[in-house]
C-alpha cells in the first residue's frame, strides 16, 4: 500500500541502499530509485545469490550500482568520497539459519562487523545521516514466548537435539504466541538470529549518540517474484515451487506442522517504504508479515496443487536450530504505520509460479 504522497516524500532525497541488488533490493529500487535525487546500490553481488555476478536486469534503471562489500573499509571511503547520503537502508546480510552454523565467522563478519564498517565511515565521512532504516528478522525472537495451560508466559528456548531425536515437536502443555515488538523479548536460537539482533544493538547504540533517527524492521518469511531460484538458502517457497513444478514431491520435515508467517515481496516493499516515509524521534520497530501463521504442510498442498505435484510427503527429519513456530501480531506495526498487508498467501504463490514460469521461457 504505497501511494504516490509517500514516494514523492522523497524527491530530492539521496539514498543509499547496502545489499541493495538482492531480492528485497530490487522490489524497493521499483518505488524508490525514480524519486530520489541519486540512488545508490552498494552491493558485492554475492554469487549465492548473484550467479553471474553482473547487475540483475530487475534493478531499476535509475539505480546506481557501486561493486563493493560493506566489510571493507576501502570501499566505503571510495563510495562516501563522492555520494553523501541523507537517507540509508541496511539490508546487506548474511541468511539462512542452517548455513550459520556452519559458516558463523560469515555470517557475523557481514552482519555485525559490516554494520561497525558502515557506521565508522559515515564517521570518517562526516555523512549527516537523516535516518537509517534496518531489515532484522524475525530469527532474533528464536522460539519466541509460548503460554502454558495455567496462562504463564515462557520461553522455552532452542529444543535440543535429545527433544528433536525423540519427536517431541512441541513444548509440553504449552501453545505458542505470535511474536510482537511490544511484548516478546527477543531469545535468539541460530547463529543468524543472534547476529541479526547484534545489528539491532549496535545501531540503536550508534543511533542514539549520533542522534539519528532509526527504523528497525524485523521481517517474516519473505517470498515472491524476484526471489533467487539457485540460492539453497533463499527459502522454502521456492524450494517447493521447483519441487512441484519438476512433478516431484515437497518432502516435509518433522511433522509438517512447523508453521510459518509467509508474507509477499510486495507488501515487504511497501513496508519499507511506508516507515522511510514517517522517519521517527528516534527508535522506532515494526514487525512485518501477513499475520497469519502457516503450517508447512498447509504451504506444500497449495503449491502441489497448482501444478499437480504428488501429494507431498512427511519424512520426520530435522534442522538444528529451526524455531518449531513462527508468526507475528502486527497490531502495533498497524497501528503505527501507514501501512497492511495486501496480498494473501494464495494470490501471492500464483504470482510467484507465473514469475517461475516467465524466467524459464527467458532461459529456454
């Protein structure tokens, strides 16, 4: 939901996007990048998510893309010698929840020493930011706040490989909660997560000597047109999209009731923009999906249905660190942003299939 009143806020504007040639990237640089006064991408074109390592053909025409990784010091002084930017969205980070155990040197060198990289050349640069805006996630609740029979609040934590071993999806006597910014404290469970919320800390502490304004927005499941089709890590909506459009069968782990808060690029985007458009007196956070929690299995049918896959299969295997349940309540983000979710789970998967099916006529 963005209209032309909230684009137009910022005409003029020079804005600096990091990690900005990506998935989320690409769909904000389309309500962005025509508006501004310069818009710059810097991004190291990754090749788990950029294969060919050129510039995606879906970033706006309008966007300038300076090559360069937000952990090396040099090419911040490089882009801040020439470009000063009055408005900042981080995106540049390392996903995936299973690859962070493996890979956490990675994943906390680009979350966290890439943000004090940032940070420490606007410094140097005397950059007078007018406010910075962060994509976090979700991962920084973990397991989040479950209730118990009683009406007791706890935090369970990460199951442990004893509980998983044994099936024991669940949390005893105990029903999960969707995740709220006004009430859940965060309990990260993944390398990732504890990164993410590491990105968190570290900017608001900037933030608030440098007088900054800061928008922290802690994000859902993300899928949608545009999204990587080769990145192992980019999701589950795609994975099963190239599963049931192969005719294969989605296999589902644990007992396919993991749920999930699955919410469309398109209403991310619009997200985005809506809190650039209202910068805040200093800290503000916002959760942003759909607000509606989906089993796994429930996402599996949908996406065989629409091409006639075999019915997908429960196989009772595990990930280390994956959170049982995950939504949010986004009645404080509704009820401080111009801003709610559009587009629903259905609509969303149908357009994400007609995008697959337009990249694999290009490539034919």
């Amino acid at each position: 939901m963005t209209d032309k009143n909230t684009t137009e806020h910022f005409a003029g504007k020079r804005i600096l996007v990091t990690g900005g040639a990506g998935f989320i990237g690409c769909a904000i640089a389309e309500l962005l990048a025509a508006s501004a006064a310069r818009y710059v991408v810097m991004d190291n074109l990754h090749p788990q998510v950029h294969k060919t390592q050129t510039r995606p053909e879906a970033l706006h025409k309008r966007a300038e893309l300076v090559v360069g990784d937000v952990t090396v010091p040099t090419d911040w002084d490089a882009l801040l010698a020439e470009f000063q930017p009055e408005v900042v969205v981080h995106l540049a980070a390392e996903t995936g929840t299973g690859q962070s155990l493996t890979e956490a040197s990675r994943h906390g060198l680009v979350n966290v020493v890439g943000t004090t990289q940032m940070t420490d050349a606007f410094g140097r640069h005397k950059v007078n930011v007018e406010h910075v805006l962060l994509t976090s996630s979700r991962a920084v609740y973990g397991e989040g706040a479950w209730q118990s029979k009683d009406g007791q609040i706890t935090y369970p934590g990460q199951r442990g490989r004893t509980q998983l071993e044994a099936a024991a999806w669940d949390f005893p006597g105990a029903t999960s909660l969707p995740s709220s910014v006004a009430t859940t404290v965060p309990h990260p469970t993944s390398v990732y997560g504890a990164t993410k919320l590491a990105q968190e800390h570290i900017l608001a502490a900037w933030a608030l000597s440098m007088k900054v304004p800061l928008s922290i927005l802690r994000l859902q499941n993300v899928y949608g047109p545009g999204q990587s089709l080769t990145n192992s890590y980019t999701g589950i909506v795609a994975l099963f999209s190239r599963l049931a459009r192969a005719g294969k069968f989605i296999p589902l782990y644990e007992d396919g009731e993991v749920t999930r808060d699955f919410v469309c690029i398109r209403d991310v985007a619009s997200a985005i923009v809506a809190a650039l458009a209202t910068p805040p007196a200093a800290h503000q956070y916002f959760d942003v999906g759909s607000g509606v929690a989906t089993s796994i299995l429930t996402l599996a049918n949908l996406i065989a249905a629409y091409y006639g896959a075999p019915a997908p299969q429960v196989n009772g295997l595990f990930r280390d660190g994956d959170v049982r349940h995950a939504a949010c309540d986004l009645s404080s983000t509704l009820a401080s942003l111009r801003w709610k979710p559009q587009v629903t789970l259905e609509a969303g998967l149908a357009d994400l299939q007609d995008w697959i099916a337009s990249e694999e006529t290009k490539q034919a």
